[in-house]
C-alpha cells in the first residue's frame, strides 16, 4: 500500500515516466515529423503511422503470396485468412467476444454509418434519435430515416457542448417500431465524452444504439463487454494512422440480423438468378462487405492494433489528457495588453473531455479573427491544425451561437441560386462567425508541440 506521500509522489512519477518513455517512442517511430521541421496538431483527423508499422507491412507483403479472397486458390485462402485475423484483432481492440460481436469491414467510419442507416428497418413509428453532436456522417442517416416515415427528434447541447441533461437526456418515453439512437462517444468538435452510460439507458427505452467511436478510440479504451452498444463505427488510420482506407462496423450479432440490405453486390451473396428478383446473402458479416475488400491493408490491421496496445491505451489516455489540460489552461491565460481574452474555448471544461481543443483567436476588441487567417498562419509556420465546423455542424452551431433558423435560410439561398459557396460567404450571410480551430493530440504528441501551436497565437496578440 502507498502512503499519503507516496501518492501524492507517485502522479509526478509517473508523468515523468510517461515523458520519457513518448520521448523513446517519438524518435523511433516518428522522427520524420522533426526531420520535416513540421508540427502535428491535428490528431482527430488522422493519427500519424508509426514507422515500424509500414516496414512489417512492407516485409509480410514481401514475403507472402496473397490473391483476390473470393477465390478458392492457395493465394485467396491465405487472404481470407489474414482478413479474419483481422476481424479477431479488431474484437480483441474493443474487448468483444466473437460470440456476440461480428466486424464487417468497409472503407472508413462514414462507410461503417451509411451501412447502419441504409439498412436499419426504420418505418412509420420508429424513432432516430441524434446528438446534435454528430459527425454529418451520422446526420446523413437521417435522410434514409425521413424517407422510411421515422420521425427525428435531436438531442439539444448545453453551454459546455455536453448533452443537455446528460444521462437522462433520452427521457422516458419508450420506443414501440424499431428506433436507433446515435451519438458520438467522443465529440470531433469538442473533445466532449458523451456518457456511455446512455447506451444502456437507451437499451431500457427500447432503443438499438450506434456509437460512433471515430474520434474516441485513438486515445481512449472501450469494453464492449461494458459498453453493450449494437453498432459501432471507427476508422483504423485515426487510430494508429495506418492503413488508411479501412473502417469497421462492429456489431451485436442480434442487431445485425435485425439491418435489410437495400441490395446486393459482388462478395455480398451465395447466389444470385440474373432472369428473376432472387438473390440469396451471405451470412453476417460477409453480407455487409461489398465488393472485393481492401485485401493487402487488412493484414495489417492486426499489428495496427498490437502497436497501440503494446503503447497501452490508458498510457495514452493519460499522457493526452495530461498534455490536453496544459494546452487548455495555457490558451486560457492568453490575453491580449488590455486584458482582453485571445481565445475563446468552446466545450473545454469538466473532466470528461479528450484531447481535442476548439476554440477561436479574438482580437482586442473581443471579435472572432476569422479561421481561415489563422490556418494560413499556420500553414506558413508548418503547423498543421484543422479549421472549420469539422463537419459538425450541431456543436459548430452551438458553440459560436449560430442560429438554426437564419443558417437553414442561408443555405437555402446558397442551394436555390447554386451560389459558389464559401464559408466566407456563408459568414457574411450570418452576420456571425462560422466555425473555428482544433488542436488535437495522439500517442505521438509532446509539450513541444504545444508551445509550437500557441506560438502561433502570439501573432494577434496585441
Ligand atoms: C466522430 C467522427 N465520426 C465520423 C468520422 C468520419 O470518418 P471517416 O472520414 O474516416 O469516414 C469522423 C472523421 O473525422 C469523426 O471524427
């Protein structure tokens, strides 16, 4: 047992250890970043490879023969079975039993959502329930569900972009048709942890649920012997950067059986009569897999995963998080001669919080700089930051204060007249700001990075 003293040791410690031991992994892994005197600073829109992942890749393609997996040949059983390791590699990432959970394989997360929303037996009755902060690749699934009679209801934000009543923001009311709700685990605006306690809140509903884990896994740990969500969707190179072109839908087995495939493609069935409308799908799965799969990056996936295990998850949940907090206090105490804030934070606060900051420079007189000044600023300085809504338009909106009616009007116009559109425009239009910056670290990120990234700042200070 620790005593008192040694606790309150033990954190520094260990933060030194975890300093020391990035710095290792840093250098070995990704030293073309120093070499390219370029900083990293945008994490959530794609983790960076680690180097030894791409020579092992290099090597077991070098040495071995793999052909097209629909075929029955030596070469196609020996990528059938590199693309079900995969699928036990992806399981064992999420801590999922193969008896309960199956892995269909596609291009990326919007590939995995657009499987969900495509084939989930929306009717008249059902419900989607969104977060309104969701990823527009989860917004899209509600075009399928509108088509199908199933109502919509969004999920408002509060001040700090986190669900408005948190857990008990699904109310009471329970879902007679089949009902999807769906919300990020990890927002990619804010960096705001949605609860996951609402998956099983939403199961007392009567509720399926699809988590959307892409910007949650790269940093984070998730059970689902814990967290029993039906649907989940990720895409590998956010999470160790390498392969790109692969995501994954990894689904209940009982919720996959209850998704129609609007159709049939090549890979997706036993057979098929080219005269009459009858099809027959393949089982699991292999139904949800069109076409040939991307074969050659799949076997890698399994030493994708490895790489991040043997990092340790909670490691890095640490070090970001620790890395986070210091990004965020340090923008926070930016201010301008007249004592002016220089930054605005958007959904910063509380602990449950990953490690991708939004936020706004502001000049002296407390306006928004637009973003689209800094993301040139940082171009020419070599750091990489995202600028923008982040294809969230729900937590964009809330965070800057735009109001929904005048921007559906604005996009009308935009629509209607085919009218050349820029979020500059759009700004005009508003007569408000219309998106902002993210800072967002990985495994690989440092301190150095940060000073790097709020240097930047120190232009618009005045
Ligand atoms: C939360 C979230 N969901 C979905 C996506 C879509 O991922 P992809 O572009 O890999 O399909 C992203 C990408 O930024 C994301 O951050």
């Amino acid at each position: 047992m620790l005593s008192e003293a040694q606790r309150a040791v033990a954190p520094v410690d260990e933060a030194r250890d975890d300093a020391r031991f990035f710095a290792l992994l840093r250098a070995r892994e990704l030293s073309r970043v120093d070499r390219a005197r370029q900083t990293y600073l945008d994490w959530t829109g794609s983790a960076l490879h680690p180097e030894s992942l791409v020579r092992r890749h290099a090597q077991s393609l070098h040495d071995t023969v793999l052909g097209n997996p629909h075929s029955d040949s030596l070469a196609s059983r020996a990528s059938t079975s590199l693309i079900e390791a995969a699928r036990a590699a992806v399981l064992r990432f999420l801590d999922a039993s193969s008896d309960d959970y199956d892995v269909c394989f596609c291009a990326n997360a919007s590939g995995a959502l657009r499987l969900v929303g495509e084939a989930y037996p929306f009717g008249r009755g059902s419900q989607l329930v969104l977060a309104a902060d969701n990823h527009n690749s989860v917004n899209g699934i509600r075009t399928w569900a509108r088509t199908a009679g199933a109502t919509v209801r969004i999920l408002p934000l509060d001040d700090e972009l986190r669900l408005h009543g948190g857990i008990t923001a699904l109310g009471t009311e329970r879902a007679t048709e089949p009902s999807l709700v769906a919300f990020p685990a990890q927002s990619n605006f804010s960096g705001v942890r949605h609860p996951l306690e609402l998956v099983h809140r939403a199961h007392e509903l009567g509720f399926d649920v699809l988590v959307d884990a892409a910007a949650f896994l790269p940093t984070s740990p998730l059970s689902l012997r814990e967290v029993r969500a039906d649907f989940v969707a990720l895409s590998l190179y956010k999470i160790t950067g390498y392969p790109s072109g692969i995501g994954a839908l990894v689904a209940r087995r009982a919720a996959l059986a209850k998704l129609r495939r609007p159709s049939f493609s090549g890979g997706t069935v036993e057979a098929v009569s080219a005269w009459d409308d009858v099809h027959v799908l393949k089982q699991d799965s292999e139904a949800f897999e069109d076409g040939t799969v991307n074969f050659l990056g799949l076997a890698a996936v399994p030493a994708a995963l490895e790489f991040m295990t043997s990092v340790g998850m909670s490691r890095i949940t640490r070090r970001v998080s620790a890395l986070a907090r210091d990004l965020t206090d340090r923008l926070a105490s930016l201010h301008h001669r007249n004592g002016a804030p220089l930054v605005a934070l958007y959904g910063a606060n509380g602990s449950d919080h990953g490690a991708t900051i939004a936020f706004n420079v502001l000049d002296a007189g407390g306006n928004v700089v637009p973003y689209w000044h800094v993301e040139e600023r940082a171009r020419e300085s070599r750091v990489s930051v995202r600028g923008g809504c982040f294809c969230n338009p729900g937590a964009a909106e809330r965070a800057l204060g735009i109001d929904a009616g005048a921007l559906a009007d604005c996009l009308r116009v935009a629509r209607e007249r085919q009218h050349a559109f820029s979020h500059a425009w759009l700004a005009e239009c508003l007569g408000t700001p219309v998106g902002a910056l993210r800072i967002s670290l990985g495994y690989g990120s440092d301190s150095t990075d940060i000073s790097r990234g709020l240097g930047l700042l120190e232009h618009w200070r005045v």
